[in-house]
C-alpha cells in the first residue's frame, strides 16, 4: 500500500513538472505533437489517481465516480477549445496553469 502511495506521487509530480513546461521550455511543436502532449499529460495524471485511489473506490463502490468519469473529459477538451486557445498560447504562464487544469481534471478521469 505504501508503495502505491510512493508510485502515485511521483507520477504526479513528474506530470506536474511536465505540464509547467511552458514556463521552462520555449519553441512550437506541431499541432498534433502538442496535443499528443496533452494526452501524457492526462494520461499520466490518471494513471496517477488511479493509484492513488484503487483501494479506496474498490471498497467504496460510489456511483459518483461514474459521473466524474463522463464529465471531467469534457471539461478537458474545453480547455483546449480551438478559438479560445490562442488566449493560452501568448502566455506561458496561462499556458502552464492550462496545463495545470488538465492534470487536474485528470485525477477524476
């Protein structure tokens, strides 16, 4: 269990640093690399709670997870709405909080 624990952690926290990229790293990518980015991002920061949680949600059982499941994604995608984007690309620093939200919203994927 406390192994878990330490997993979980530290894939949250390599996540958090690689959404922070923005503030430390500048330079384009390609649209279909930067949003390849983005599903690391996700991906690593659900892999995250999923360990942070299975125990929990096997002995819990709670339908809200379900809920949390459908809509987080969609919140997700609307961070990254096309006309709206251009807004998180001049700045690095919303760019970064952008990415931030992303990790977020994927602790509840």
């Amino acid at each position: 269990m406390k192994s878990r624990r330490i997993w979980a952690w530290a894939v949250l926290v390599a996540t958090t640093v690689f959404a922070l990229a923005p503030l430390y790293r500048s330079g384009d990518v390609s649209i279909p690399v930067h949003h390849f980015l983005h599903v690391i991002m996700l991906a690593g920061a659900a892999f995250s709670a999923l360990l942070f949680t299975v125990p929990v949600a096997l002995r819990q059982g709670k339908a809200i997870w379900l809920v949390a499941a459908v809509v987080t994604p969609l919140l997700a995608m609307f961070l990254m709405w096309p006309s709206e984007y251009a807004l998180f690309e001049r700045s690095p620093l919303l760019h970064a909080a952008q990415h931030l939200g992303l990790v977020g919203l994927a602790q509840f994927i």
